[in-house]
C-alpha cells in the first residue's frame, strides 16, 4: 500500500516524538493514500506557518464535528454539514515499533 506524507521535507525515519499531541489521534504519524490530499496539507501549512505540518481533518469538518460533540447543534444539522465535505482517508501510526518495522521510505517529491 503507498501512503503519502504531507510536509515541507522528506520524512525518511518518522519520529513520533517530534508530532503534536492536539491533534485527532493525538501523537503520531500521519498519512493518506490520497497523493492530493497530502498535497493539500503541505500547502495549507506551507502558507500559513512557512513549514511543514499536517492538517488531519478539513477545517469545517473538524468545526462541525467539535460543535456537534459540545451540544451546539443536533445530529440532522452536523449531517446537512458533514454531508457536502469531500472524504478524506488517514492513517495515524502512533507506535514507533511499528513505523520502525513496517514503514519504508520509498521517495519524495516536491509540491
């Protein structure tokens, strides 16, 4: 299976240690099999910051779900919302035995 990494840099050796913890999963690994959505994360965050970073969820995805979860709006309105929001896939590896073991670093190309 490929799987894309959106950042600034080549990640050859990922390293937990160094990923944020406020972020969906909370430490880890982040990836996609969608080469564009990893795109989109470099550029996001390539814009916005000057560096690389992830962004897991769509921002009005991650929105909905935050104010649908504190009680702002009911189930039908976070589904009229949710529903127009193009789908994503990821795959957060929050152990480094496992990203020593398994992942392969296979290439990078600049977006």
């Amino acid at each position: 299976m490929i799987l894309y990494h959106g950042s600034l840099e080549a990640i050859q050796k990922p390293d937990i240690s160094f990923s944020r913890s406020n972020t969906d999963f909370g430490k880890g690994f982040y990836t996609t099999t969608i080469k564009s959505q990893a795109q989109r994360w470099t550029e996001r965050f390539k814009r916005r910051f000057g560096y690389g970073t992830l962004s897991v969820f769509d921002a009005d995805v991650y929105n909905t779900l935050t104010i649908y979860f504190q009680g702002y709006i009911e189930k039908e309105e976070a589904i009229k919302r949710l529903r127009y929001e193009k789908p994503n896939i990821q795959y957060c590896f929050r152990n480094q035995e496992v990203i020593n073991t398994y992942l392969q670093f296979t290439g990078a190309e600049t977006v």
